[in-house]
C-alpha cells in the first residue's frame, strides 16, 4: 500500500477500498468507495479506481490517498473543495 498525504483518518478508509475485490464493476467499487467516504468525513471526495493510469490532481492537505490492491489495481481518493 502506498499513501501520499494522508491524515491518520483515511487509512482507515483504505481498508474500505480493499473491498473493491468483491465488486463485479469498477465503476460500482468507484461508487462504493466515494459513497464511504463522504459518509464519514463529508463530501467533495473524488474516486479513481483502475489500472494503468497516471494523475494529477489538485487536492486539500493531508487528503489524499493512493494505494494497491490485489496487484495492478490501484485506488486513488482525494478530496478537493
């Protein structure tokens, strides 16, 4: 797992996003993870999830998460206002 910025509340998250596993659609899991996320700590999150992509994104301090799950599949969460 790698993590970029992240406030001690968001690795938590992350261990929501490794549930994209049981998710048959991408984008669902993409849902699934903004949805959480919002849910817990506000909105204006934004979720990336895929495999084979580059990013540049403007977002807040500390709220920023980057991650591997299961190999290639990476997770990107960050929260820009």
């Amino acid at each position: 797992m790698a993590t970029l910025e992240v406030e001690e509340r968001i690795p938590q998250s992350a261990e929501d996003a490794k549930r994209v596993h049981t998710y048959p659609l991408i984008k669902a899991a993409a849902r699934f993870v903004k949805e959480n996320v919002d849910k817990k700590f506000g909105s204006a999150w934004h979720v990336l999830i895929g495999e084979d992509f580059g990013f540049e994104v403007t977002h807040e301090v500390n709220n920023l998460l980057y991650m591997f799950c299961g190999g290639n599949l990476a997770i990107l969460v960050w929260k820009c206002s």
